[in-house]
C-alpha cells in the first residue's frame, strides 16, 4: 500500500483529498502547517507528497526543494495561483506536476495513480520494495521481518513475528489457540493453551499503547483471538 502525505492548510480541503485517496487504498496522513509537514516529509518514508504552495510557517516552494534534495518521490504541488511564473518556479524546483485549485478529487487521484506508476516504472517497482503490511501506527516490514510502532523499531522473537503477522495479515477474523498453535507450531502439544496465551500476552506489551485494553489484538471470550483494524 502506498503511502502519501498532504501538506494543506485548509482543512476541509485535505480532509477530502484524503477521503478519495482512501477509497482508492492508500494510507494517508494529513499536516497543516509547512514546518510540520517538512518535517514530516523528510522524516517518514512516503510514496508521494501532496503540497499545497501557500502554506504557514514554511511555504510550498522551499518544502518542495528541501525534499528533492534528499528524496527521488513524486511531489504533486497544489496551488490557487494561476501565475505561470509560479508553476515554472515549481516544477523547476523539482515538482513533478502543478495542480490549479479548484480541481475534482477524481482528477487528484488520477494524477497520484499516474505519477505513483511512472515512479514504479523508473525504478524498477523501487529495487523491489519490501512487502509491508501498515494498520494505523503499526508497521510490518515481511521482507525484513522488523517491525515499527508509531515509527520506532520494536524487537521481536520469531514466534512472536510469525503470530503477529500471521493475525494482521488476517484481520477481523477470530482464532482459536488450537488453530493459532497449529499454525504456527505445526504439531499437537500438552502446552499449546499456555504458549499461545503467553505470546499473545507478549505481543501486545510491545505494539499496546495499554496492553489491559488492546486496540489491536482483541480477546473474543469463549472463542478465541481477532486482530482489528
């Protein structure tokens, strides 16, 4: 799934944005102001930035030109501002297309699945990204087999890993131990309620904001486990 940033002060504006990019199944996050957003931009690894020019604090242009100092992702830059010169000023800049407002959300998104392609195409699908699986503040990277919370790496055993991802890869879907155990031990055992009970219990001290009231790994009494996004 990719994922793209929107750097708009207008609220209703990104909000909207982010309600079709949605739909189409991309993980989006939002900042308002364009200190926040350059750092937010230099710091995450996004897919594509969506930058509005007049911005608070840090405008469009020098956003744009900060990032294409450091990053080769597409940057579609929005702007209210039918001026050629500033259209030639951005993609001079390194913008790789310039959006006048108003515009249709429809025309957005397909602009973002074009440019999103011929990034994939330049790069050879990015020297074959990893395989990643991204459920709110949670990332897992299959490939590498690390994980991330709220950006920071937390360190897992095997066992662990292979339970986590084997839920988040199936999720809403309610398991029994035995089933879970089955899974991922592969052999019947005396000891299987216990491991697995004690595993879950490990998982959600390392991805819980508060392991007694899980938001991703849920208890479902008298039936089993159910990860939930």
């Amino acid at each position: 799934m990719s994922r793209i940033l929107i750097i708009e002060d207008e609220r209703s504006i990104a909000e909207l944005e982010r309600d079709y990019l949605e739909i189409n199944g991309y993980e989006v996050d939002i900042e308002n102001s364009g200190d926040k957003g350059l750092q937010s931009a230099m710091s995450i690894n996004y897919d594509l930035v969506i930058l509005d020019l007049m911005l608070p604090k840090v405008d469009g242009f020098e956003i744009c030109r900060r990032i294409r100092s450091e990053k080769d992702i597409p940057i579609l830059m929005v702007s209210a501002k039918k001026e050629d010169i500033d259209k030639i000023r951005g993609l001079g800049l390194g913008a790789d297309d310039y959006m006048i407002k108003p515009f249709s959300p429809g025309e957005l998104v397909a602009r973002v699945k074009a440019h999103l392609a011929r990034y994939d195409r330049l790069m050879g699908k990015r020297e074959a990204k990893n395989d990643e699986v991204r459920i709110r503040g949670l990332m897992i990277d299959k490939t590498a087999r690390r994980v991330f919370v709220n950006e920071k790496e937390v360190v897992f055993t095997t066992k662990e890993f292979d339970l986590l991802t084997y839920l988040a890869m199936n999720p809403n879907r309610v398991f029994s131990k035995d089933q879970l155990f089955d899974h991922l031990w592969g052999m019947d055992s005396i000891g299987e309620i216990a491991t697995v009970t004690v595993h879950i219990r490990k998982l959600r001290e390392k991805i819980e904001q508060d392991p007694s009231n899980p938001q991703y790994i849920e208890t479902i009494w008298g039936a089993g486990y159910r990860f939930r996004i």
